[in-house]
C-alpha cells in the first residue's frame, strides 16, 4: 500500500469498512495464520481491534479479538515509592522478551512524558495508558482543583505521544455514587482510575468529564487511532462483589458507549472484572459479549479467590484460562506482588509466564487456528527424549533446562525423577523390541 493510499483514512476500523487493507492489518493477520481479508470484516464491526497509533513508528502490530490468539498485557511503571525508570524500562524490554502483547504505563510520579516518549521510540509491544492517573502528576495540581479540560487535554497529550490505547473510566457517572452509598459493597471501589473519578465527582459535584465529553475524546481517539478501551470502574475488587448491580450497570453503559465511539470509526476494547468466583465467569463473559456487540474483552484475571497473596499470579492465571476459553480476548497479567508490593523484574517473570500459560490453555480449548501445534511438537520431543527439542517448545525455556540441570540424572535419556523407571524409555524399548534394563 502506498502512502497516498494510507491517507484515505483515519483509523483501521475506517480502512477496514472503506476495504482497504491496511499494513497493520497484513501484519496482525500473518501472526494468526490467516489472511487480511479473513480480518478485515472482524475490524471492520469492532470484534477485532488493532491498537495501532499511527506515531506509534516502532509498533509491531497485533489484533485483539476472542476468535484470535489470546493477547498478554503488562501493567508497568514508577510510583513515589519505586521511582527508577531506568529500572522500569529494563522491566518493559524484559516483558517483551518473555511475550507481553501491550505495555500500560501506570506510572503515578516524576515526570512522565519522557518515560512515555521512550517506550512509543522504543518499544514495539502496544502501549496503553490511564490518562486519569497522569493528569494530577502532569499539572502537579490537587485532584478536586483540576477541571473537565485539564483532562480531555492529557487524553490528547497521550494521543499526541505514540500510545497506542487509554483507558478510560466513562461507565461510572454521577448516579453511581448514590449506587456505592446505597449497596454498601465490602470493597467499595477498587480501580485507581474509578476511584480517582468518583472523588472527583463528590468534590466538585460536576459530572464525570469522560462520559460527558465522551464525544470530543472519540474525535482525538479518531485523529490518531487511538483504541479505547472502556475501564471499568466498578469492577469486583473481591469475590463478595462480583456480578452486583454496580457492575452490571456500568456494564450496560459501556455497550452504549462501544456503540458511539464505533459510530465514529473508533475501536474500542471492554476491560472486565477483576475477582471473580469460577462459577460466574462464564456467564460474565458472555453477558459481556451481548451487551457491548462482541467488543474485545480485556480482564484483569479474574482472580478467584481473595485469600492467595503472593500467589495471586495463580489464581489470576486460573480465572483467566476460563475466561478466555469463554470469550475474553485479553488478559491483563497479575503478578506475585499483587495487592503488596510495585513488581520487580522476577515477579514480572512469574506474572507472564502465568498468563501465558491460561492464553495458550484457553487458545486450546476455543480451538484458535495452530494453537495445539507447538503442543503437539512437544509431545514428538518428549516421546524422543529428545531434551533439545523440548526447551524449543517450552513458554520458558531457561527454567526448564535450569532444573534439570540442577538435578542432573546418572543417564541422559532419562530424568532424576524416574531413572530408568521412566515409562517412556521403557516403552521405546519395548515397542522396539529391546530388553528394558532396571537395575
């Protein structure tokens, strides 16, 4: 495609309703073994998103959608107390390293634009922001003194910037604060930016400048292709408040507000709940699909039960693998230090790897084209004994071959666990009619 062809418009789901084949498109096609024009009617009715800003130079782009590979993101940056970006930007390259689809800038301290600018320069993960938590830091001004522009103008600074999506919470409205008072939820409001929001609102008593001056934000988004993704302000923050009445009407004006922003040509991605009971997660996903038309779904675990901290990588990792085998497209990386501690580079590890293990569980099981294959070439090593051949096919290769190392077995084609014992050497044997020594 030429660039004058490329100027014909403004974001891929346009492209994609105009039949224009976009290099995003070819691109993120490629990754799921398909055709562009198998994606491109996926774009163009927003079941498939493609968080691409056009100076996002560096982007190596990729779809989001619950008939694709399950996409992994990775919550990063500094805090007051944790403030090395150096430290934070050695954690980003390392989260692509080990797979991470998108990298959401979360930092809440210092100066942000120059972090911001660096990942956009360097990084080819998208990058997703919380314009919200950025507006008290960039005007270095109290939350109740800040105004509805002062917002809508940090939404467009990021925009500016390269990100590739933003969160925003445009579902929580003055109504929902007399819905908190009156539900007395145990964990009130758990999401930074719904809490940020709502206090916003109680101080000032004006309404929430996301979902009152929705349309001006859907024109910058519309400028820059930028993908919103819909943050969900009342998501369950424990298993007691999964599936209340605030969640699920927020819910409902989230699938009012995908219908708006698609009326524009602006993809959107649906952010879900947080703790889950197993029970209820696919009925969240599906009720999910309905209301907001098939928009991709992106959850933070769900974790399914309260009690694991320093394990909640698991019990996100469990969550998630249900959800996405139920329709969530993206799943938002929880991590050992969840509920404690800002994550530090082994923690980052351990939070992918999980969520890389439930994406490719899930992937599996909704039968994503070529999913099963690596599995099956892992099965050929194993059956092989063939060690090499395994770490090739491994999610992390290093640990596996570090622990076998570590536990070295007298001989090679066997491992410290069963020695010759082990069923596979001795059915090898077997079935080639060789005598299977023991002792």
């Amino acid at each position: 495609m030429n660039n004058k062809e490329e100027r014909k418009y403004k974001t891929q789901m346009e492209a994609a309703r105009r039949g224009i084949v976009t290099k995003e498109m070819t691109i993120a096609a490629a990754r799921e073994n398909m055709t562009a024009e198998e994606l491109i009617p996926l774009v163009a009715c927003g079941k498939v998103a493609i968080p691409a800003n056009r100076l996002h130079k560096s982007l190596d782009p990729r779809g989001i959608g619950s008939m694709l590979t399950t996409k992994i993101n990775v919550n990063l940056g500094v805090s007051r107390d944790c403030k090395d970006y150096g430290v934070e930007l050695e954690k980003v390259m390392s989260a692509v390293n080990m797979g991470a689809d998108a990298i959401m800038d979360l930092s809440s301290h210092g100066n942000t634009e120059p972090f911001r600018l660096k990942l956009v320069s360097d990084c080819p993960a998208m990058i997703g922001t919380v314009p919200v938590y950025d507006s008290v830091i960039h005007y270095q001004r109290d939350l109740g003194t800040l105004t509805a522009k002062d917002f809508i103008d940090v939404v467009r600074l990021h925009a500016e910037n390269g990100v590739d999506f933003v969160t925003l919470h445009c579902g929580i409205t003055r109504n929902t604060i007399s819905q908190i008072k009156k539900h007395k939820r145990k964990m009130n409001i758990v999401s930074r930016g719904g809490s940020l929001i709502f206090a916003w609102m109680c101080m000032t008593g004006n309404e929430n400048p996301f979902y009152e001056y929705y349309d001006e934000i859907l024109d910058i988004c519309r400028e820059y292709d930028v993908t919103v993704s819909l943050g969900d302000a009342c998501r369950p923050g424990c298993l007691a408040d999964a599936t209340d009445v605030c969640q699920t009407e927020e819910l409902v004006r989230l699938g009012e507000l995908t219908s708006r922003a698609w009326e524009k040509d602006v993809q959107v991605i649906v952010e879900g709940p947080g703790h889950v009971p197993m029970d209820q997660i696919a009925a969240n996903m599906k009720v999910q699909q309905s209301v907001c038309k098939g928009a991709p779904f992106y959850v933070l675990g769900p974790l399914v039960t309260d009690i694991a901290p320093g394990y909640d990588h698991i019990t996100a990792a469990i969550g998630g693998a249900i959800a996405a085998m139920n329709g969530a497209s993206f799943l938002c990386y929880v991590t050992p230090a969840e509920h404690l501690a800002l994550p530090d580079i082994e923690d980052v590890k351990q939070g992918i790897i999980a969520s890389r293990i439930a994406a490719h569980a899930a992937d599996i099981a909704k039968g994503v084209r070529g999913a099963r294959d690596i599995d099956d070439r892992m099965a050929d090593a194993r059956h092989a004994l063939d060690w090499d051949g395994q770490w090739k096919c491994a999610i992390d290769p290093e640990t596996a071959r570090a622990i076998r190392e570590s536990r070295k077995p007298e001989n090679d084609d066997t491992c410290s666990m069963c020695g010759k014992f082990c069923a596979v050497r001795s059915m090898n044997k077997a079935l080639r009619g060789e005598a299977v020594d023991i002792l």
